[in-house]
C-alpha cells in the first residue's frame, strides 16, 4: 500500500510504534532479566505516538491535508514480531534491532518528503530518530548476552 497523504502516513507510522510497543512488553515478560529496560522501550515507544501526533495537529491544515507530503510504500516497513520459543535474549535483540531499522527508514523517508511542506512534524521525526541512538545501543549489548 502506497501512503501518500499525511494522515494516513502517521496513522501507518503510530501503528508501527503501537505493534514494536507491544513486541517489547512481551519481551519483557520473557526475559525478566531485562524487564525493565524493554517496558522503558514500550513506554518510550507510545510517548514518541504521542510526540508526533500533536506535531501533526499543531501545524495540518486542510489545505496542506489536501496534497501529498509523502510517497512511502508501507510493505517496505512492515515487520514481524514473532519469536520462536527457543529464542534467546541475543535473538530477541537482534529481531528489535532489525524492527527499529524499519521504524528508523520509516522515519528517516518521511522525514525528507515532508520537510518543506510540514515543518514540526519532519523535525519531531529526526528528534525521535537521535533518541533512539540509545536504544540501538543498549539492543546491540544484548544481541552479546
């Protein structure tokens, strides 16, 4: 599915978050070990929904609504959140990391097709995009585990 418009481009992005959020709350349900740093993830995860939504509603107007900020194919995000039951700590970072790839060229993408026409929201985009150098941090110090 090709998302052009504003709407549906954050709509497909809040639904990206909201499935990695859930995917991190049964990580941590699995790996008590690091419990408490995947429940930070999901929690870091719908604030960033949040965030980029009222970015979106402080500056969308009908008129900007109206034309296309965005040419993504969202099948080239999409992820699986699956594990087998045998997966490891070191598994399961791997499969965040290659989730937050996606999420991160989402963002990245958009970012450049929509920074002449919706200027918060672009730049909500690449703040989440820095924040998240920490998380792949901390996924890659698992992937050793």
């Amino acid at each position: 599915m090709n998302l052009r418009t504003a709407s549906e481009t954050l709509s497909f992005i809040r639904e990206l978050e909201e499935k990695a959020a859930l995917f991190y709350e049964k990580l941590a349900e699995r790996f008590p070990e690091k419990r408490e740093e995947f429940l930070i993830f999901a929690k870091e995860n719908r604030k960033t929904n949040k965030q980029i939504q009222m970015a979106y509603q402080s500056v969308i107007t009908d008129a900007i609504e109206g034309c296309y900020a965005f040419n993504l194919e969202a099948d080239d995000y999409a992820f699986d959140t699956d594990l087998p039951d045998t997966a490891k700590l070191s598994d399961a970072a791997a499969k965040a990391l290659a989730i937050e790839g996606k999420i991160l060229a989402c963002y990245a993408l958009g970012a450049e097709q929509s920074g002449s026409l919706l200027a918060d929201v672009p730049r909500n985009f690449k703040i989440v995009m820095r924040k998240r150098n920490d998380r792949l941090e901390k996924l890659k110090s698992f992937t050793s585990s």
